[in-house]
C-alpha cells in the first residue's frame, strides 16, 4: 500500500472516530462495516465457532458505543478495539473454565528471532491447527497474521512487551507447525 493510500485511510479513520465521539449514527455504522467482520474472526479463533463468540462480540460493540468518547487518540482506534475485544475474551475464557495458562503466556521475555521463513499452506490446515493450540498462542498469531497488527500494536492489545509479543509469536508458530505436521502425520 503506497504511503498516500495509508494516510488517506489513516485519515478517514480518524474522521469516522471524531464523527463517533460526537455521536453521529451513520459513523458508528463505518466503524461496525470497517471492524466487525476482523473482530469477529478474532474472537471465533479465541472462543470457538459457536455463537459465543458472536455474543462476546456484542458485548464489544456495547462497549465500544459507550466508552469511544473516552478514546484520546483516534489513531489509536484499531488496537483500541482489539483491547477490548481480547479482554471480553480472556474474560470469558476464565468463566468457561478455560483460562489462558501463564506459562504460556510468559514463555520468555527475550526477543525471539525474527519471523522464520515457513512454506506456503493451505488455508482451511491453517485454521484447523489454529484451533487446536492454545488461546494465548492463537491469540498473538491472529492478530499478527490475520489482523495484521504490529508487535506494538499487539503488546497494547494483550498489555506485555514488544519483547514478550516476538517471544509469544515465536512459540505459537511453534506450536502451530507442531498441529500441522501431527495432522499431516495422522493423514
């Protein structure tokens, strides 16, 4: 994406928070179009397929209707959004019983290498193994990969440190080759 493009969508975000933050309905409605779909993605790669995820969701948007006046930063809208849906998650996770492990969570805080060169899978193996590593580990790699966050961005979505995200994202493609070779080994 050139850097015009980038800046004009930079803009146009900005426009569509300011234009919330003062209540305009026909906003909120971009910012839903805009986020819904990715929030919900993420969340279904946290929570599950099932309609738990789409509940959790809504509790997102309710958050966000009423706490995005208290935003300071328009620029700091997506991994605003994020925040609060990974934080209905995790929420929601140590209600079912299934709260995220913090050992997985804090593996290291050392700097993992950079990310390593892999080769290209299929889609529908990805999502599968997805599903079957851990929430803390699917967590970090949705965002990175799917959402396309950066590791800052992601360290302010989960609250850690650039370190511990390299860290985070390391072991969970780690853990994400792991399923993928154990599939292709059941095949």
């Amino acid at each position: 994406m050139s850097n015009d493009h980038r800046l004009k969508d930079e803009l146009s975000e900005h426009l569509v928070v300011l234009r919330c933050q003062v209540g305009e309905e026909t906003a909120f409605e971009v910012l839903f179009e805009r986020y819904n779909g990715r929030l919900l993605y993420y969340l279904r790669r946290m929570l599950g397929t099932s309609g738990l995820a789409e509940d959790v969701l809504q509790s997102v948007w309710l958050k966000v209707i009423r706490k995005i006046g208290m935003l300071e930063e328009p620029r700091a809208l997506r991994t605003w959004l994020y925040r609060i849906a990974h934080n209905e998650a995790v929420q929601q996770l140590r209600k079912s019983g299934r709260e995220i492990a913090l050992e997985e969570m804090e593996e290291t805080l050392e700097a993992a290498p950079e990310e390593e060169e892999s080769r290209p899978l299929d889609t529908a193996r990805v999502h599968m193994a997805l599903d079957e590593i851990s929430p803390a580990h699917r967590a970090v790699l949705t965002l990175r990969f799917m959402n396309d966050l950066s590791y800052t961005e992601i360290a302010r979505v989960v609250g850690c440190s650039v370190g511990t995200i390299r860290s985070r994202i390391h072991y969970a493609k780690r853990a994400l080759r792991k399923q993928i070779e154990e599939r292709e080994y059941e095949r």
